[in-house]
C-alpha cells in the first residue's frame, strides 16, 4: 500500500498560515491549462468551476466564468505550479486552515467580495487580517 499522506514544504515565515487551528490540511487537484503559461503562487485563492459548462476544474480566482459555468472560492494553493497551454495540471492545495487575508493571490484586478469568503468558510477555510512586521 503506498503513503497515504504527503508532506508539502511550507516556509513558516512567509506569512500565509495566520494560525494551527483549524490544520492546514492538503489535497490534489486539477487545475485548468492557461490561455497563457504562468506560474501560479503559493497562497493563489483558487475556484472551482461547477454548472452545466463547469469542468470540476480550478481556476485563479477572478477569472471570468464561461456561459452556465459557476466559479465559487473554494481552496488556497500550497506550493508555487507551474501551468502551461496544452495539458491541466496536478498541484496540492488547502481544503482547510486558518490563512492570512491579505496574503491571498487574486487575478490582477479582482477583489475578495463577501460571497467569497461565505464560500471559503463553508469549506473550512478562516481568513484573518493580517499585519507585517
């Protein structure tokens, strides 16, 4: 039987995780090939696109959504990936944990609206202002 957890690094003074409680739990997910190759940060807030168009994919939040396509806040990544034009990838991501707000990455332009975070706490994700030192 093969591991059943796996350990992402994490760099405990760049700011992201605000606190242990609730854990910052990971999981795998799919995220949708760009019109454009990026690499997509460490702490990107992440969609999940649903609806009768949805792909059950992910997405950087603010990204505009297709017709009967839903976008909806749903996990944070958890290490920089690498995203290219012809195939979607595999990366790791939050499902849980208690992150700092302003260390979010949004597409350029987009805001965090209060439906967005709604969504976050349904799925066991606090955001919490955060102060630099």
């Amino acid at each position: 039987m093969g591991n059943l957890y796996e350990v992402t690094a994490i760099d405990p003074h760049d700011g992201l995780i605000a606190a242990t409680f609730p854990p910052a739990d990971v999981f795998h997910i799919t995220i949708r090939k760009l019109s454009a190759a990026d690499t997509l940060k460490r702490g990107s807030l992440l969609d999940l696109s649903s609806g009768t168009a949805g792909d059950g994919k992910f997405v950087i939040h603010g990204t505009t959504a297709a017709d009967n396509e839903t976008l909806t806040a749903n996990c944070i990544l958890a290490e920089d990936t690498a995203v290219g034009t012809t195939d979607d990838v595999t990366a790791l991501a939050y499902r849980t944990g208690h992150f700092v707000e302003n260390k979010l990455i949004l597409k350029a332009e987009a805001t965090l609206a209060a439906g967005a975070k709604e969504a976050l706490r349904d799925v066991g994700i606090l955001l919490s202002d955060g102060i630099e030192a």
